[in-house]
C-alpha cells in the first residue's frame, strides 16, 4: 500500500525538527508575517484634555493599535504652536512603529498639524472638526477675513458653554449619550493658550496624499459648508462625513474608530 504523502511529509518535518533543523512551508502553508501595528497619537481640543478621548481609544486598542494621547500645555497663557508641538513630538518615539504614526486632532489643535505632519515619524493627519488656515496666515486673521466658519450662536455662546451646563449640551454634547454626557466633564480644561489663534505657522499645509478630514455633518460649532470649503480648497481633500455633532469620540467613537482604521 503506498503511504500517503501528507503523512510522510509530517514525518519528515517532525523528524528534521527533532534533530534541531527548520524548514520554511512554501505557499500558502507559509505562516504569514503580522502587518505593522497600527499606531496613533491622539491630539486634543480646547475644551477636554486626553481623558476626552479614552472612548476612541479603547476601540483602536481593540484592534490591536497603539495609541498615545498626549497633555498639551492649552491652560498655560504663554503657550504657543511650538509649545504645543513640542509636547505631542515627545510622545512620538514611544507611537512609532514600522507604519509610522496618524496623528489625529479635534478642533482647534488642527492647526498643530501642519508642523507635525513634517515630523519623520508621522506617516497620516486626520483632521476631526479641526481647524485649519490657509499656509502663512493666522487662524484669527483667517477668520476674520471669512464670516463662515462658525455657526452665529456659537460665535455667541460659545465662551459661556464652561459654565453653562445646558449651553454646553446644546452645542458640544447634544448627540452624547447620558452616561458619557456625565463623565466627560472630568475632563475638562481651562483653554489658555490663545497664542494658537494668533500664531502664523512656518510651515505649509500637510500634503493631500497624507491628509484626511472628518466632517461631522451636524456640527454646532463648525459650519459643515465651511469644513467641505477647508478641506477642499485648502487641503486638497474631500470630507469623510459622520453624522454626528462637534465631538464624534465622545457620541460614536467605535464609528470614529473604523474610520481611522479604515477598510478591514
């Protein structure tokens, strides 16, 4: 009776590993190499430091990224761009990995991004209703130049939304599930640094190859017109729509995620 081919071969195999010698399955057999892990710097915005962002981040661990969510000096008055940048450059090294790092802002700290995208370990920006300015130009000059970028009761309730609570909800935390809605407020910060606002970067926009916008559709603080404008015309994106308010991490944070993570 001829022997069969599959058990001679294990025979072989576990006969040659015996005596100490490997041997590399060809083809399909061969053990795949794990792919890079994934990793991500989340930056955030001027309203809660990096606890804000925790609901993210547990879904990208999930999926087996690394994620770093650094402090960034925004309650220090005399902290400007490079502070900020700074801050987020000295948690890169431990974010890096063979892909390269995507960092991530929320609001405001999209105007961080174009001098951390020229950083050697940042492979991707993601701008999450973040803030951006045409290259050379100062986000106040650019605002004032341009009435469309807030929404009117923003422009005036926005600095009561720290202590009013209900304005807070209607603007920020309006899609916020209750239990998240309770908690986030343990995160919140006193945002000082309004240098940011007045600060002409040195460097240009980050290239569109490496560029990514989140748009969420139902933002109060943003108008999405102006979000599609930014990312069009400045950028040279198109926008990822997320039908969600100001803060998608805190509303939908597994969807954010997937985005992030992008196609299985």
């Amino acid at each position: 009776m001829t022997d069969n081919p599959d058990r001679t071969r294990r025979s072989v195999l576990a006969s040659l590993a015996a005596c100490g010698v490997s041997y590399a399955l060809p083809g399909a057999l061969r053990a795949a190499s794990p792919p890079p892990k994934t990793a991500f710097c989340l930056v955030h915005g001027s309203t809660h430091g990096p606890g804000g962002w925790q609901w993210v981040a547990e879904e990208l661990r999930a999926q087996g990224a690394s994620v770093q969510a650094p402090l960034l000096p925004y309650e220090d008055a005399e902290a400007g761009i490079a502070d900020c940048v700074g801050a987020i450059e000295s948690t890169l090294g431990n974010a890096a990995e063979e892909a390269g790092v995507t960092v991530v802002a929320h609001s405001i700290s999209g105007l961080l991004l174009p001098s951390l995208a020229a950083h050697p370990a940042v492979n991707r920006v993601v701008y999450l209703a973040a803030a951006v300015a045409p290259a050379g130009m100062s986000f106040r000059d650019y605002y004032q130049s341009s009435a469309d970028i807030y929404h009117e009761g923003w422009v005036r309730d926005g600095a009561r939304t720290r202590e009013d609570r209900e304005l807070a909800r209607h603007y920020l935390y309006h899609d916020v599930g209750d239990t998240v809605f309770a908690r986030i407020r343990e995160h919140r910060i006193a945002f000082a640094a309004r240098k940011l606002w007045t600060e002409r970067p040195d460097v240009g926009l980050p290239p569109a190859a490496h560029c990514a916008y989140i748009a969420p559709s139902e933002d109060r603080v943003f108008r999405l017109p102006w979000m599609q404008h930014a990312a069009s015309e400045l950028l040279g994106v198109g926008v990822e729509l997320i039908d969600a308010g100001h803060c998608p991490h805190l509303s939908r944070p597994r969807d954010v995620a997937a985005m992030l993570l992008g196609p299985a």
